[in-house]
C-alpha cells in the first residue's frame, strides 16, 4: 500500500480540504477515472460514513510525468443540493517534503 494526498476544492463556496488516503502502489499508473474512485471510496467509506456520497466525474487527466490526477465533477449527497468539485490526487509527500 502506498499513501496518496487528495486536495478538493468546492467550487460554490471556495473552500478546500486535503486528504490522505491509502491505495495500491500503482495507483497512479491506472486510468485517472480508477484513481478517482479510489479516492471517493476513501469519501464515502471515511470521512462520510454515516450518508452515502456519490459523484458525477465531468473530466479527469492523468499527468504521469508530474504523477498527479486533476479531475472535475459534482460530489451528490442525499441532504444537499449537488456540489461541483476539483480535485488533485498524487503521491503523499514525506512531512519535510523530501
């Protein structure tokens, strides 16, 4: 397992967050669609576990060079209306950033 950061922004209200999550060693070598499911399952499952959260993926980029995944999408939940998202998802830096 390898340790992955996520960085979410909410396009409605301009705020953010950063997550980390753990995944498969070459997650970033699969299509960006299967990084992002792994990130929401890590939503869902996690940070939401008492209402389910789904999503609609509008894009999503695989940059294998830079080894970061931008994607774009509206985060549905049953309370709220739908909330357009940005995330990035890459590697999870070591805390000296090095």
């Amino acid at each position: 397992m390898a340790s992955y950061t996520a960085r979410m922004m909410d396009a409605v209200t301009g705020g953010e967050g950063r997550y980390d999550f753990e995944g498969p060693d070459e997650l970033l070598a699969r299509t960006p669609v299967r990084v992002v499911r792994a990130f929401m399952e890590h939503v869902d499952r996690d940070l939401f576990p008492r209402v389910h959260i789904d999503y609609e993926l509008n894009a999503a980029y695989n940059d294998r060079t830079r080894r970061v995944v931008t994607a774009m999408g509206t985060l549905i939940h049953d309370d709220d209306p739908p909330t357009p998202f940005l995330v990035m998802i890459g590697p999870k830096e070591p805390p000296n950033g090095g």
